[in-house]
C-alpha cells in the first residue's frame, strides 16, 4: 500500500494503473468526487478533503498536495466509483468505511449547502462501501451537526 502511495507522492511512477489500487489515492477519488458533484470545488471542500487525507495518512503539506491533485487527474479519467469503492473495501474496516461515509458528509456540508446530487452520490458510494443505512444516516448527522456548529 506505501509502495504505490510512496510513488503517488514522489511523481516517481508515471503509469495511472498502479495509482487505483491504493488506498489513500481511493479515499482521495471518493471525496473529490463528491465535492465535484455539485459541479464546483470550492475552497472550504479542498481544505476539508486536503486536512481529511492528511490526517487519515499522516501527510505533509506537499504529499496531501500531490495527492489531491493526482487523485483529480484519477477523477477525471474514472467512469464509474467501482474502483475506488472496491478498494476501499479491501483496505478499510468496517468502522474505518463508516468513517469515509462521515468524511464525504464534511465536504458536502463544507461549503454550506447538501445538493441532492452530493446526497444521491454518497446514498450510493455508502451502498458500495456497504455501509447500512443507519450508520449512513448517523454520518450524515455527525457531519451536519459540526457544519452547523452545534
């Protein structure tokens, strides 16, 4: 796994194959995704999925960086969420998956406002990740309640 994350950071791999089957480049998919549902990155969605990976994966600045920005490239070319869901499953338990569903819930609050495109998106990747819907729901409060303040 620190392998192919390892050259993910370092730009020493060049070959896009090898990136999908990382974890931390999943993760990243995932929650760019999400922020580009509603056809908009903003800032306040970049920092929360930035401080996210970095804090998932022990990051520097500049790895998260390279993460991020090689995680949109992955973004850009993948057709469909299998890949990334696939692997996470493989890589993550099940309170560690629960705790994806919760991040992608922090970037749909970040900037303010859920669109039914950011909802619908995380209903299906927590049904990919086999998620329950009740911890899905329980997520999604946990989430709103720090986007509200409350």
């Amino acid at each position: 796994m620190f392998d192919s994350l390892l050259r993910i950071l370092t730009g020493s791999d060049d070959a896009p194959p090898a990136e999908y089957s990382d974890p931390a480049f999943a993760l990243a998919v995932l929650l760019l995704e999400t922020a580009r549902s509603d056809d908009c990155v903003a800032d306040s969605e970049r920092r929360i999925i930035e401080r996210a990976l970095a804090r998932r994966f022990d990051l520097r600045p500049f790895e998260t960086a390279r993460l991020v920005d090689a995680a949109r490239q992955g973004a850009m070319r993948a057709t469909d969420l299998y890949n990334s869901t696939r692997v996470v499953v493989q890589n993550f338990s099940e309170q560690e998956r629960i705790g994806v569903v919760e991040m992608l819930w922090d970037v749909a609050y970040s900037d303010g406002e859920l669109t039914g495109d950011e909802d619908a998106l995380i209903r299906r990747v927590a049904g990919l990740l086999y998620v329950s819907d009740r911890d899905r729901g329980e997520a999604k409060r946990r989430a709103r309640e720090r986007a509200s303040g409350t």
